[in-house]
C-alpha cells in the first residue's frame, strides 16, 4: 500500500478510525472524511506523517459537494487507488414504532450516500484502468433482525447494489469488495436511531461482547490487500448466521424470531 490513496468515509471513529490507522501503518497516502472535523483531526494526529494525512470533512449525503471532494483529493495525491464507503448510521426500533424519517434517513446515510460517492470516484478510476471500490454492509446485510428494519433494508440493498457494479467494472481493472462486518466493539449502537430519530444511547451486549475494533481492521485490511470481493470479518455466533442463512434459511427465520 506504499504511496497508494486510501480515501475513507466514516473515519472518525470505530472501523473507520482503526482502518485510517492500519493504512496509515502501511504507508498509504489515507484521506479522512467524516461530519465531525474535530474527530477527524484527532484521528489524523493519530496516523502521524502529515503530508500523507488529508482531513476532509465531508457529509455523504450532501450529493452536490461530492464532486469537489474528488477534485480535493486528486489535488492533493493525483489519484484514489481504494474508497473506503464506510459511512452509516444503525437503527435500533421496532417497524410499528418508527417514524418514515428515520427510514428515509438510513436509506439517504446508508444506500444514497455510498452510491453517490462512488459515482463521483468511479470515473476517475474506469479513466485509469485501475481502483478499488469497498462498501462496510454487515451481517444484516445477508440476514434480517429485530429492530433493524430499515437499518437491514439498507445494508441489503448495498450489498446488491456493490454486487452488480462489480460485475459491470470488474472486466475494466476496478475491483470492488463488501465488507460484512458482524458485532464489534464500537459507539455503532450508542448512535443508532431510535423510533423519533433521536440517539439510542445504550452499548448492546452483543457490541460489547464483539470483536475488538482494530483486529477487525487488520482482517478488513488483510482482505482488501488480498483483493478479496466479499469480507466477513466477527467472531460471535452472528457469523454462523451467515452460513445458515444461506443453506438453511427456514432455521435462520425461526432463530431471528426468537430475538424478537
């Protein structure tokens, strides 16, 4: 990963700030975006070498700024080699208790924001011949949970979206991966939505009990440099849903009822 570009979305904490770190590691030129400009500062100060670090402070969902986030970035370092689309929010709530805005909100964060990013990159890489694409779904991406609704909703309409555009780019030197994260030691549940939208503000023990962040980032990273195209990265039962999911789905159903 020496002198490659590693522009990384959600970079201010939990996976995006231990991915940040272990690039940075590497000496890869690495791009920090996130809402939060104080928190990327603090992350940057922890990759060190200031003149491979750029803090851009970006919110995905603001489609109009995108394109000057690019330019941005290829001022500064000439070219993207890998995007990390790693932004997003959870969702913690029951269907018949949330409000159609918290559901438009996880699809604008969650689905919108990651394709428009990647539409906004993805010329500069097909012009180059070269690139790596990457989207952060999550096991709710292959199974269905209690009060994840909208947050399954989306993180499977990612997983489809990123499938389909490898097929339509891989032919043309752009690989892309999903990463299928199961429970890790982050704020991921601190700051789901509630029902009204506002923060749900409690660590679920699956979370607390999960991987601890920066060994998921080496398999993360590990994967990525590998050119892997689907990453699952966890080490609690969730990731035995996986399989069950897809060989015995009917079992995988009565199981997640019983979370309920």
């Amino acid at each position: 990963m020496s002198q490659n570009t590693v522009w990384i979305t959600g970079a201010s904490s939990g996976i995006g700030e231990a991915l940040a770190l272990r690039f940075a590691r590497a000496g890869a030129n690495v791009v920090l975006s996130a809402r939060r400009e104080n928190e990327l500062q603090r992350v940057a100060e922890r990759c060190g070498a200031d003149d491979r670090v750029l803090v851009l402070p970006l919110d995905v969902t603001d489609w109009d700024a995108l394109p000057a986030a690019v330019e941005a970035v290829l001022d500064r370092f000439g070219a993207i080699d890998l995007l990390v689309n790693n932004a997003g929010v959870s969702q913690r709530s029951l269907c018949k208790d949330t409000d159609m805005a918290v559901y438009r909100q996880l699809m604008e964060v969650d689905v919108m924001g990651q394709i428009a990013l990647t539409k906004a990159v993805l010329p500069h890489m097909l012009e180059r011949g070269s690139g790596h694409l990457a989207v952060t779904a999550s096991v709710a991406g292959k199974v269905g949970v209690p009060l994840r609704t909208g947050y399954c909703a989306a993180k499977h309409a990612v997983m489809g979206f990123f499938d389909a555009l490898r097929a339509e780019v891989e032919d043309q030197g752009i690989a892309v991966s999903t990463i299928v994260p199961g429970f890790i030691q982050t704020d991921v549940s601190r700051n789901a939505l509630s029902a009204d939208g506002s923060a749900f503000g409690k660590v679920d023990e699956d979370i607390a009990d999960g991987m601890d962040v920066d060994e998921c980032a080496e398999v993360i990273f590990k994967g990525l440099t590998a050119g892997k195209r689907e990453i699952p990265v966890g080490k609690g039962k969730e990731m035995a849903a996986l399989w069950i999911k897809r060989f015995t789905p009917e079992l995988m159903f009565r199981i997640a009822r019983a979370r309920s």
